[in-house]
C-alpha cells in the first residue's frame, strides 16, 4: 500500500502573496505532491502550507520549499506576533498511512542533513526525530528567537545537527522533524489586553504558570529544592498556549498548539477556555483554525455540542461539520469552508463517488441510459441506504418526540447506528460500479503472448473476487441494519411506525438483490472453496433478512390495525 506523510512547513512571511505564491510553487512542482493547504496570517507575518504525498517526494518538495524561502525571505527586516527563528522556521513530517513515525522521523533526519549540507542553512531536529530529548521540544529550540540565535548558536550545546554553526543573518535557521497531528486553534477574544489573554493561556495549557508568593503576576517567584521555578499545571494536557494581540482582527487570542488531539479535542479545548475566561469576566466570541483538521475532530466536535443540548447525535455527517462550526464560531473571522479545511475532504477522490454525488434526476437517469452501470448492485446498495435512512429518520423523531425527552440519548444511539449503516452502504454505491468497470477493463487487456494471457487471467480473476465482496458487504449491511429497524418499529414513534415498514422492504430488497450479484459474479470465480463459502453465507443471510422482514411487518401491520 502506498506509504503517505504529510508536510507542515511554516514560513516566515504572512503579508506578500508574490513571495507566498512563488514557494507554494515549489511545493507543486514536484509530481505526485498534492499541496492542500495555504494559510497566511498577516499580524503572525507566517504562513503555514500543508502538502501530501509519498516520503521521498515529499522531503523533495520541502527542500526547493525551504531553499526558494531562503532566497525570498530576509529576516533580518521580518517582524511578527508569532515566535520564528528562521525563513523556514519549522518544517514537521507526520505519518498519515501505512508509515511508522520511526520511518518518518528517518525521512525528516535526511532532510535536514541536505538543507544543511547543500544550502548551508543550521539545521535543528526536533521531536521524534532529535535523538537527544534535551532539545527535541520546539520552544526550547527557539528559545531567544531569530534575535538571540547570534549567541546561542555558538554553545557546544546548541551547536546545529547539520549545516554551519553560524547563524544566517538573511536566512536564520531551520528545525526539522517528526511528530504527531498536531492542531494549531486559536481563541478570539471580546479584549485587546494580551496580559489578560496570556493569564488565560496559563489557566489552560498544560505548562501552567509560574508558582509566586502573594500576587500571581508579580509576587516572589517560588523555586524548589533545585533552585528551579515551581509551577501551577494548566487544566489541559497535551496543550500549548500564549495570549497575543491581533492588531488585523483588533483582539486578543489564545493561540493553542493540541499536540494530542485524543487527550484533549478541540471542542474540549474551546469549552476550557471559555469557562477560563468568563471566570476572569471576559467572554469568548468565536475561535480560528490555522491550517487543516481531521474529519473525526469535527464529527466528535458536532457530538459534543449536541449532546449538551440534550439532542440526537445521530445526524448527518454535513449536519455534524455544521453544528462544529457554528457551536466554536470558526467563522466569525472568515468563511470557514469544509472542503478545503478538512483533510479527508482534500484527499478525496471524486471517482469515488461518481454517483452518490449525483441528483435523484441525475442517478436515474444515469441509470435508464444504454451504460451498463449502475446496474442492479449499485441499486441493491442505494436501496439499503434508503431503508437505513428512514429508520434513523424515525429514530431522530423519536429523540425529539415531545413528552420522550428523558429517551433522547436512547433513541440517539439508535439514530447513530443508523447513520452508520447509511454511510457505509452510500460508498458501496460507486463501489459496485468501480468493480463492475475493473471487471470490463480486465477483459480488454491484451492476450497475444502467453505472459499477457496469463497477466490478463489474473487480472480477471482479482476484479471478480472485489466483485464478489463488494455485494456480500451490501448484503451484511444491509442485515445489519435491520436490528435499527426493528427497534424503531416496536419503540419508535409510533407516527412514524409505516416508515420503519418501508425501510425494512428496502433493507430485504437490498439483500436480496445483492445476493444476485454475489452469485452471478461467483459463477466465473476459480477459487471453488470460496465460492462455496460465500454462497453459503449468502443463502443464510437472505434467509434471516426475509424472516427479520417479516417479523418488522407483523409489528408494523399490527400497530397500524
């Protein structure tokens, strides 16, 4: 499977789209790197762009990226709100699939050793990819910034990893390395007071603020038997974050780094940083992404706040992604527009969902044409989701059924099932029709010598197993899905008791139909021993499907009397 990492780097200039755009230029100049994100800050100066690909172009792509950066960029005239030290201030690597963070932090070490040898630039490793932990964290690296790097670059122990000791004064220097997502979020604020926003930040990170005799701000500070500073701990782990003024935006924000969004999720940070700021009498009035963020972030993010009012999490995925964006107000500074704030939502390939994608008019029409695909197994699927859409339709009325508000989380459970089923059998959608394609295009491969005869029957033979699976997937879930249904006819709203019905005739159709692909495709499969297997599996599961459906019509039929 294709290895993929993503790249971060954050450049020193925020306000000169002509300097922006010729980096960023770099970045796509490389074939087979996709560069996702530009995101500039003109009060930061800074600019955080986010590319993908396979490790050896990526690392590619970062090095013309930090040398054009080093050609455009002076630092020695550069000013900004955000902590920099360099042109290309920090270049981080972060395994995205089927790559290990040792074999990232590998690709982030050969990077900085060549920004260092071929472009003379002191080069610091950091995270997993600085083998000594005494200068792996970023802000220690940093530490005096571009203003102080002329000294401390001169002490043995801050001498680069790679390239001169010698701080560039046009260029400055460079930390390169290996770490996990990260989420840069930052906090608006109803204040310009960045002593108040830092007071803030100190409540929430996980570094806290320093332990002092008397006045918090400017009592004695308190040391421990070492003679080091005690501190107070934030209320937030895995949490980065300083108050700074936005002279753009005319506020104060807390800037935050979540360095471990599975310890502390944005919408966790968010509700502790205005609970920290209405205690000081400040009030938080939205909040600002700074570059991308992963689709669960937001998914769990729209949960949390629905579930707070005491409504059906199981909603639509768009809902979901809504609700987020409303609910931590990541619009009040710009649009905020999923499709290009998302990851998965960049990396999505529209061949996937050719026809998901499509009107009701469209689909049908697509498939009266003389085309022979869609055919009957992207209908079994699309059916399926019909019937696992109507019972999470009845399953979200019934969470909101007046005089039911204690069954809210109850009936919420059963509508994200429901949403589960829904959204696993839409992509099987375009699946059908992708294996059906893979089927005629094994077919057209050549067959003049034995090697193409051979690589052809192959061929043919891996595009009908996928054939096979992808309507024994519709059938199991389509199945599955009939236990909501089930429960929405005996518990459910009884309203809407004739639409769990109709779904349940929609889920057996789905099987059914399904099965008859799974059959006709199993028919030219060699591998006897599975065909046999699935085709067994296959008969029982239409067989529970019809008793499921006639047990759900005999609830039905009889509350409708």
């Amino acid at each position: 499977m294709t290895k993929l990492i993503e790249c971060v780097p954050n450049f020193s200039e925020g306000r000169d789209p002509g300097i922006i755009k010729q980096i960023t230029d770099e970045v796509e100049s490389v074939e087979g790197v996709r560069l996702l994100n530009v995101d500039p800050g003109k009060a930061t100066n800074r600019t955080v762009v986010t590319f993908v690909g396979e490790p050896e172009k990526v690392i590619e792509a970062a090095f013309l990226a930090i040398k054009k950066a080093g050609e455009l960029i002076d630092m020695s005239k550069h000013t900004g709100e955000h902590p920099r030290m360099g042109a290309t201030d920090v270049c981080p690597l972060i395994p995205i699939s089927n790559i290990s963070m040792e074999e990232t932090a590998e690709y982030a070490t050969r990077l900085a050793e060549r920004v260092g040898k071929e472009l003379k630039i002191p080069a610091y490793l950091y995270e997993y990819a600085q083998p000594d932990k005494s200068r792996s964290n970023l802000s220690i690296i940093r530490a005096g910034e571009y203003e102080g790097f002329f000294k401390k670059i001169k002490q043995p122990e801050w001498k680069p990893d790679f390239g001169p000791a010698e701080f560039d004064a046009r260029r400055g220097a460079t930390v390169i390395g290996a770490r996990d997502f990260l989420i840069a979020y930052n906090v608006n604020l109803n204040t310009t007071s960045v002593r108040r926003a830092n007071s803030i930040a100190f409540d929430v990170r996980e570094a806290g603020r320093v332990m002092r005799e008397g006045d918090p701000v400017n009592g004695k500070i308190i040391n421990d038997e070492n003679g080091k500073p005690r501190t107070i701990p934030g209320s937030l782990k895995a949490v980065k974050a300083i108050g700074w003024y936005i002279e753009e935006y005319g506020i104060a924000q807390i800037s935050m780094n979540l360095t471990n969004i599975e310890v502390t999720p944005v919408h966790k940070a968010f509700d502790e940083v205005c609970n920290k700021a209405n205690a000081r009498g400040i009030r938080v009035t939205g909040s600002e992404l700074v570059g991308l963020i992963p689709l669960k972030s937001m998914l769990d993010a729209g949960k949390y706040f629905l579930a707070k009012q005491q409504r059906s999490t199981g909603v639509s995925e768009k809902e979901l992604v809504r609700i987020a964006i409303k609910s931590m107000g990541l619009d009040e500074l710009g649009p905020f527009k999923p499709e290009e704030r998302i990851i998965e939502y960049l990396l999505r390939d529209k061949a996937d969902s050719t026809l998901v994608d499509m009107s009701l008019t469209g689909f049908a029409d697509e498939t009266a044409s003389e085309s022979p695909a869609p055919g009957g197994g992207s209908i079994s699927a699309y059916v399926g989701v019909l019937g696992a859409s109507l019972a999470t339709m009845v399953a979200n009325l019934s969470s909101h059924k007046k005089g039911w508000d204690n069954r809210w989380e109850e009936f919420s459970e059963w509508a994200e099932q429901g949403q589960h089923y829904k959204n696993e059998l839409t992509k099987l959608v375009d699946k059908d029709t992708i294996a059906f394609n893979r089927i005629m295009e094994a077919f057209n491969l050549p067959k003049g010598s034995d090697e193409e005869k051979a690589a052809r029957t192959e061929a043919i033979q891996t595009a009908t197993r996928y054939a096979i699976e992808v309507p024994f997937n519709v059938m199991k879930l389509a199945y599955q899905s009939m236990e909501v249904i089930k429960a929405m006819a005996e518990t459910g709203n009884p309203n809407s008791v004739t639409d769990a019905g109709v779904a349940a005739l929609c889920a057996r159709t789905a099987v059914l139909g399904a099965f008859m692909n799974v059959r006709i495709n199993a028919s030219g499969y060699k591998d006897k021993a599975y065909t046999d297997k699935v085709l067994a599996e296959g008969n029982a599961l239409q067989q529970m499907a019809m008793d499921r459906e006639a047990e759900i019509l005999e609830i039905v039929n009889g509350k409708i009397g």
